[in-house]
C-alpha cells in the first residue's frame, strides 16, 4: 500500500510539471508559480492526511489492549489503596516482583491506607528513628559530631535524649566483638546534615575507647524500643544463637514451646481450648501452659545497668583508696615495727646489764648481811658486858652508901 501511495503521488507530481511547463506560453510566470504552489501544498495536505490515517490506524488498533492494561492498573491501584482478599488480582499485583512483601499462598492484604496507620502506630510507639547515621569527626570534650543522610532535612530535635545502636550482626557468643548499644545521648546541636551528640552518661576508658572505634553505621532513636515477642518469632535457633548471648537465648528458644513444671508463674501462660490466652487469674482453668518469655524493658534495663555500674565503680574507687589507706598504714606499720624491735633490742641488753647489776647487788646484800649478822653478835655481846659492867657498878656503888639522918634532906645519901 505504500508503494503504490508513493507512485501515485509520484505520477500526479510529474503531471503537474508537465502542466505547469505546457503553460508557460500562455500564462504569466505568478500565475504558474501559484498554481505550482496550490498543488504542491494540496500534495502535501494529502501526504499528511494519509500519514494522520496511517498513524491514527495504528494507535487505534492498541488501544482496545491499553485500555485493558488501563483497567487492569486502575483495579491494582485500588487494590493497593483499599487492600484485597482476590488471590487473583494479589497475583497480578506483584506478578513483577522478585521478591513479593507476603507469600505465595497470602489469601488477603491489606492496602496501603491501613499499612500508613499501622506505620503511624509503629513509629508513634517507636518514636523517629535515623538510619545510617555515621560520625563525622572524633570524640572531643565529651562530644561527636555525626552526619544524617536521610532524610532531608532529617529533622532531629536540639536538645533531645536519643539512643545509638550500632546497625549489623551482633555477636552473642563474644559480645565485644559484635554490634552494640552505644548509650544515650543528648542532641548539643543541629546542622542542615547532621548534629552533635553528647554522652549522657559518663564515658569511662571502656564505653570511650569503644565510642571512638565505632565508625558506624548507627540507627539514632528517639525512644528506646520496645521489646516484642513478634521481632524474634520468624527466627530459627541457629539465628538466635548468633544474635543473642548464651545466658539468654534459651528463654527465646522455648518461647510458645510447653511449659515445665520448675517453670514460675511469671514464665507460664495458660491458653484454652481454642488457643485463646487467659488472664493469670485463669490460668488454673488452662487447657494448655506454654513457656512464656517476660519482654523486658530496655530502657529501664539500661537505666539500672547504668546505675549499678555507677555504684560498682564507686565502691571500686572507695576499695582503692581503702587499699591506699591501709597500704599507708602497713608501711606506718612496718616503720613501728621496725623501732619497736630496735627498742626490744635495745631493752633486751638494758635487760642483760640490769640482771647483771641485780647479781652484783644480791651478791653485795649477801655479803652486807653477813657483816650485819656479825655487827649484831658483837652489839649482843658488847650489850650483854655492858650489861654485866652495869649491874656490877651498880652493886658496889650500892655497897657503898651509907644511911643519914632525915633532916630536910634526901633520905638516901651517896657518900663516895
């Protein structure tokens, strides 16, 4: 067809040549210029009518399948708006996925108005959360700036408590060697792509040490989250086992398992018949216990950690200087020790030269009551002589007076 279009055109071209050319001898030169004109722009009216019909044919021949496609995509953005329960049109919807968001036998979804509630619930609960955030320079003066790609602006309140968590695998096992919580901090400043933040608590030669190791990247909350049996439910035990420490993990493993007699109230929960969870009050009527793992309240976990870390350290600090204190007082010790023992030294050989005064004294006291004992046998007998000496002076002295005549005298006279 457009072969023979073209000849066509093609003959009736050369016609008008032909015509034009015939009357040159009996029109005016504008005159077959105006003609010459009318027919070439009539000719070209002509190519573009049949290119228009050409192109509207074929337009029109798909639109019949675009408008399917058309409905098709409408029925999908509604299913997407409203949610489905068509496993159909579920097909369809992500018939171009390599990885579709539910399963392959999901039977309903929920559309996109009731996910951006569940969102809003979620990160009302959660709080904002900044991911891949990164330091930006180091620690200095208790402080470190960091940098926030997303999103922008990313909106991070100065003067906020946020909490860092390091993104990756943790290390359950070997703690130290795996992801982390980086502590709490406080938002010092704002800028247009990042902030700096600032330890709440005080930074010891560990927390520091391993602040300034980091290099991201963190995830930045603005409320510690919250602990959720439904985060670990999709995990297997060897995923538990890598994410969590050994002093843990089993109360994940047996969690929804049955319950053990030594179990506690606090780890039990009873269900009825028709696997419905009954309150503590009920659970003597339960038709099944199962092992029940107690969430726990990070916030508070850390708050406590913190305080008996705190506490820990301070009664280390009170040990060393105690340990000082009575290091001081054993060196005092040791120098008493040592005078005192030069004093008993000292007192033993005052001790050695006072037995040897005391057996020179005794000695001297045995010899001065010897003489003693003499002087008195002499002073007996020298008194008893005198004695004797006395009596006989006494005797002829008496023999020797001789009576007088009481005349206003004494009535014995000694006449020599």
């Amino acid at each position: 067809m457009g072969i023979v279009f073209t000849a066509v055109i093609g003959i009736v071209a050369l016609v008008a040549l032909v015509a034009t050319f015939l009357c040159i001898k009996n029109w005016h030169w504008a005159q077959m210029l105006l003609m010459l004109g009318i027919f070439l722009g009539g000719l070209g009216a002509l190519f573009l009518s049949a290119e228009t019909l050409r192109i509207h044919r074929a337009l029109r021949q798909k639109l019949p399948r675009e408008r399917t496609l058309i409905e098709e995509a409408e029925e999908i953005n509604l299913a997407f708006r409203n949610g489905t329960e068509n496993a159909g049109l579920i097909g369809k919807m992500f018939r171009d996925s390599e990885k579709p968001p539910f399963g392959a036998d999901v039977e309903s979804i929920p559309g996109i108005d009731t996910l951006a509630r569940q969102v809003k619930q979620l990160t009302r609960q959660r709080g904002r959360v900044w991911r891949g955030v990164r330091p930006s320079g180091p620690l200095a003066n208790d402080a470190i700036p960091v940098a926030i790609p997303q999103p922008s602006p990313h909106g991070m309140p100065p003067e906020a408590i946020v909490f860092a968590f390091e993104i990756g695998l943790s290390n359950g096992p070997n703690p130290s060697e795996g992801t982390q919580y980086l502590g709490q901090f406080k938002v010092v400043s704002v800028t247009p792509d990042g902030a700096v933040l600032s330890p709440i608590q005080q930074l010891d030669q560990r927390t520091g040490s391993r602040l300034e190791r980091s290099k991201g990247p963190w995830s930045v909350y603005e409320t510690m989250p919250d602990d959720r049996h439904e985060l670990y439910a999709e995990l297997n035990e060897q995923q538990l086992r890598q994410l969590l420490p050994p002093a843990t993990v089993e109360e994940y493993l047996r969690h929804g398992g049955p319950a053990n007699a030594d179990d506690d109230e606090y780890h039990t929960a009873g269900f009825d018949e028709e696997g419905n969870r009954l309150g503590p009050d009920e659970i003597s009527n339960a038709a099944e216990k199962r092992y029940d793992r107690p969430l726990r309240s990070y916030g508070y976990l850390f708050e406590e950690l913190n305080r008996s870390k705190v506490v820990m350290q301070a009664n280390a600090m009170a040990l060393q200087k105690d340990i000082s204190l009575v290091q001081e007082a054993q060196a005092s010790a040791k120098k008493l020790q040592a005078y005192r023992e030069g004093e008993k030294v000292a007192l033993a050989k005052d001790l050695t030269l006072m037995k040897r005064d005391r057996e020179a004294i005794e000695a001297l006291s045995q010899k001065l009551a010897e003489i003693v004992d003499n002087a008195k046998g002499l002073l007996d007998q020298a008194l008893t002589a005198n004695e004797q000496l006395a009596q006989q002076l006494m005797l002829r002295q008496v023999g020797s007076v001789r009576p007088a005549a009481p005349a206003g005298g004494n009535l014995l006279r000694f006449e020599p």
